[in-house]
C-alpha cells in the first residue's frame, strides 16, 4: 500500500515537472527524450498495476473455507450465496423463485395422473387442522410400522411417512394443493 502511494506521487511529481517545462516556454516545441518515454510508459503501467492489485486485494487474499473445497449441489444452484449473502433482504425484494423442485414434481405426477391422493392414506379431509393430520399419522404409524407389525410394511410405511411429510408442512401442502385434482 505504502509503495503504491509512493509509485503515484512520483507519477504525479513527473506529471507537474513535464507540465511547468510546457508552459514555461510557449514558442518551444515540447521534446520528450526516450528515456522520459520510458519513465513515464513505467508510471503509468506501475500505476496501473496498484490500482488493480488495490481492487482485487480481497479476491487475491481471501482464504478458502470448507465450502469452497467442497463440491455441493448448492453450488450450482446458486442457492448458498443467495442465502449466505451481504445482500440480505433486498436480494428477496428483487424477485422471488416460483417454480421449485417440489412444483415440478408435483406439477409432473399431476399431467401424468400419478399424484397420490395423501389426504385419502392418512384418511383425513382435505380441510383438516395441522393437529388431526398429526394425529392421525400417528395413530396409522403405531399400526403400521415394521417394528410393531413384524410385517414386511416398510413400503406403507414409507408412503405414509410422504404423505405426512408433504400435508404437515403449510408450504408443501399449498403446492400440493395446488395441483392435487380433487375428485
């Protein structure tokens, strides 16, 4: 920092020498001299150089965290520094993600008639509280369950464990909502 600050005050000092010889003697033609080229080529480039090691100083040190090293989906989604970043809230007031992961799924199993009625294996209505929903996964997991039943009924269950899943969470649920065809 201080051989930059150094580097642009003898630029600046040359710059005033060359100057005050200019207009000292109007009727004279200014002569620059080879080595002055080279002089001030040199400032100039050094000049330059600082200014750009002075702007890129927090990319050339910045250490590398365990994030960096390792290669996760979130990296390429973007999603970690969107969430992790100084921009905070206003990054949110540009413009919000619509379509999901879950949207697409769903919108998916939709056209293809395959969405499972979740509502009709956990036997509650489409209205139901947050609590009978709750409820009632429980009252089926404690029968279905391969450890209670010592039955092979890991697939219910892991059905069940969907259903539950996707009706309890308020989000996942309008999206479901949003493309479940009540019949």
């Amino acid at each position: 920092m201080e051989k930059s600050i150094l580097l642009m005050s003898l630029l600046i000092v040359f710059s005033v020498q060359l100057a005050y010889g200019q207009s000292s003697e109007l009727d004279m033609d200014l002569e620059v001299s080879d080595q002055d080229k080279i002089l001030l080529f040199g400032g100039f480039a050094i000049a330059i150089i600082a200014i750009f090691l002075f702007l890129a100083r927090d990319i050339i040190l910045r250490k590398k965290t365990s994030y960096d090293k390792e290669n996760l989906e979130s990296k390429k989604e973007k999603t970690f520094e969107k969430y992790h970043s100084g921009w905070g809230d206003d990054y949110e007031e540009i413009g919000q993600r619509t379509s999901t992961k879950d949207d697409k799924k769903f919108r998916e199993a939709s056209i293809n008639d395959e969405l499972p009625n979740y509502y009709e294996m956990l036997g509650v209505d489409i209205d139901a509280s947050p609590d009978e929903i709750k409820s009632r996964f429980r009252e089926l997991a404690k029968k279905t369950h391969p450890d209670k039943t010592k039955e092979d009924s890991e697939k219910e269950m892991a059905e069940l464990n969907k259903a539950y899943e996707v009706l309890s969470d308020e989000e996942s649920k309008k999206r479901y909502d949003r493309y479940f065809k009540k019949d």
